[in-house]
C-alpha cells in the first residue's frame, strides 16, 4: 500500500511500521488472547507495556532521576489549568506570550492564580519573532514562568531553553513542548516540568505526558481535582484514575520506532534531531528561494515541525491545496487565525514527504509563472 503524505498539525502522522505492528497485534497481544484495549491496566500484561514505555522514554530524552514521567488525560489545554492548580499556590505566575498556545495558556491560568506577562512578541505582523530572554520582566514573586517551546500554530520555536537562573530568577521553568517533544534533545538543568498532548510526535490523542521534578510535587491547590494532581498520578505510577491504555500502547510502539532510528552515526533523538534539521532546510530554503511562497517569521526562530507559509495570491490557495490532495500530499491548510498554509513535518514525516511536497511546489510556482 502506497500511503500518502500526511502534513496534519495534530493528530498527525504516526510511523508506518508502528501502525503496521498495532495491526498484527490488534486482536491478539503476544498470546495474551486480548486486544490491548481490553486489558486490566493493573494486569501484568499492561503493566509490562507500560513500564517498558516508561523506561525507552525516559532514555530517548535523558530524563534525570529526579523528574517523574507522568501519563495522564486531558491534553495540552486541560494542563493549561493542571499547571496552575499545581505550582502556583493560587499566586502569582509569569507567562512569555510567544503565539498562540501560549496565549491560551495564560488566560487559562488567569482562572487559578495572577498572571505575569514577562514578554510578548506580539506585532502587527502576528507572532513571528521571540523576545530576547535578558528583557522579560520575570516577578520575582512568580511560582514559576510558563513558555511554549513551539508555537503549532505561528511556526515560532525556541532553539534554545531560556536559562532563568542566569536570568536572576529561581522559579521553575515550565514548558509547553507538545508540538515538538522528541524532536530534539531536551536540557532538563533548565527545566521544572514539561507537558505535551502525545498526538504531534508521541503517538495518537488522549494521552499527555507531564515530565516534573520531584520537589514541585506536593503543593496542589485545595480545589485541585485528585485526578489531575500531579503527586497523586505519581504515587500511583499514573494509575490513580484508568490511563488512556491504548494510546500509551501505541506511544511506546512509537518510543522503540525512535530508539531503532539511525542516521549519520547518530541513534535515537539525536538522529531524529538530524533528520528535522534536514526536513526543515529543504523546505525553509525551497520558500526562501521562490517568488511566490513566503514565510514571515524571523530565521532565528522558524520553527522545524510548523512551517507555515504563504502563496503571495492568495486567488490561488484552493488550486494548490486541490493539486497537492491529487499527488497525495494531504492537510496542507494553514490554521484558521493565520491563513495560507501550514506543513507539519514531525518525526514521522520521512525526508522523502518534504522533498516530494517541495517537487510539487516548485512544479505548480512553475506552471503559474
Ligand atoms: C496541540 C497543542 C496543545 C493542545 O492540545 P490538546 O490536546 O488539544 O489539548 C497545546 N499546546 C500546544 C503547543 C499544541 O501544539
């Protein structure tokens, strides 16, 4: 089967293999005589699936010790709320307004505790640049400092982590990595907790994965429902409430499809890491390098899994994206609040999908010359 060309935002594209595995072991896991979906998450089965999903994650990103890797529900939106209701005490919090996920983000939390916008890089143009760290104004007095790592949406992305103690700031760093987890290392010195929706690059939706240091555990706010506390999905192993069991099956398939990945001599993420800078280049360059597609936001911070970009006549938009569908290059449509185009380009996007999508768009810049 020759499958297409998926460019979805999210839920997007999942390895091939991974699917392919899924499917032989749908009606019967390792003659276990179950499906995966109808398993006790307690039995030993699950438990097993479970912990090795666990474990390859936490190596594939170097996890140190002393952060739990939580699996919950809920999404990157519901942990716009579980954050709050977990470190800011029903305080004061700083938020760096990047795009559009760390909008949300912000005025979610302005239901628990007092936000504190430190930055924004807000403009006419939309979100298209990231403030400089050395001018957010970071309160002293925040519990922690929430950014976006990559903007899904604006295609803005931090190439590296802000070091807040440098910054004169002890608060924890919290970041909101759902569209690029795993598409890169992560330097966890920097970092106090990290979430992401798993249906970018970890594997399909319903599954969140939260990474916290121990020492933020613990400090919940009265109101904070059980489930979504985050000492009580940790003393539990992520089993307090039923976790999404399928999606976390499906994410460690994913978890060894990136430990098998290898390139250049590297393996794991930081083949990965080399395959997306690869991807990102031939696409950035191949917008660049022509007189009808632009993208506006500032090469500093393009992002490497968000590309938006734009035809500069707009008249054309529906025959490209109809001419795209035809080669089997599909969800090309840029998000509502932006307009144009968008090509998603996680991990399980291979080289050859942004090299054929990038063939098409010079084949129809060509034809409309
Ligand atoms: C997709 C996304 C979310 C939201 O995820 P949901 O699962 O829809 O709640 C949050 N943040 C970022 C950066 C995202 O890309």
């Amino acid at each position: 089967m020759n499958r297409p060309y998926n460019f979805s935002a999210g839920p997007a594209a999942i390895p091939e293999e991974v699917l392919a595995t899924a499917a032989s072991e749908m009606l019967d896991w390792h003659g276990s005589g179950m499906s995966v979906m109808e398993m006790s998450h307690r039995g030993k089965e699950f438990i097993s699936i479970y912990e090795e999903a666990e474990a390859t994650i936490r190596e594939l990103l170097a996890v140190p010790g002393q952060f739990k890797i939580l699996f919950m529900q809920g999404g990157g939106l519901a942990e716009n709320a579980i954050v709050p209701l977990n470190l800011s005490r029903g305080g004061r919090a700083n938020f760096v307004v990047t795009g559009s996920w760390s909008q949300k983000s912000q005025k979610e939390a302005q239901k628990y505790c007092e936000v504190h916008i430190a930055a924004s890089n807000a403009s006419p143009a939309g979100h298209t640049s990231l403030p400089d760290p050395a001018t957010w104004s970071l309160d002293a007095k925040a519990s922690y400092t929430h950014i976006c790592t990559n903007e899904t949406i604006d295609g803005v992305e931090f190439q590296t982590l802000p070091d807040l103690k440098a910054l004169g700031s002890d608060a924890p760093l919290v970041i909101d990595f759902s569209s690029h987890v795993a598409s890169r290392p992560v330097d966890w010195s920097k970092v106090g907790l990290a979430f992401g929706g798993a249906q970018k690059n970890l594997g399909p939706a319903g599954l969140t994965m939260v990474v916290v240091r121990e020492d933020l555990l613990g400090h919940a706010m009265a109101v904070c429902p059980s489930a979504f506390n985050y000492k009580t999905v940790a003393d539990n192993e992520s089993m307090f409430n039923t976790p999404p069991t399928y999606a976390i099956y499906i994410a460690g398939l994913t978890f060894q499809w990136l430990k098998r990945q290898s390139e250049a001599g590297l393996t794991g993420i930081a083949a990965m890491e080399h395959r997306n800078i690869a991807k990102a280049r031939l696409l950035y360059e191949a917008i660049d390098g022509s007189q009808l597609y632009f993208n506006k936001v500032d090469a500093a911070c393009r992002s490497r899994m968000n590309v938006p970009f734009f035809l500069r006549d707009e008249r054309r938009n529906d025959a490209f994206l109809a001419g795209a569908k035809a080669r089997g290059l599909l969800q090309l449509k840029g998000h509502k609040s932006v307009g144009g185009m968008r090509a998603s380009i996680y991990n399980a996007m291979p080289l050859a999908g942004v090299q054929a999508l990038v063939d098409y768009m010079r084949e129809f810049e060509t034809k409309q010359a």
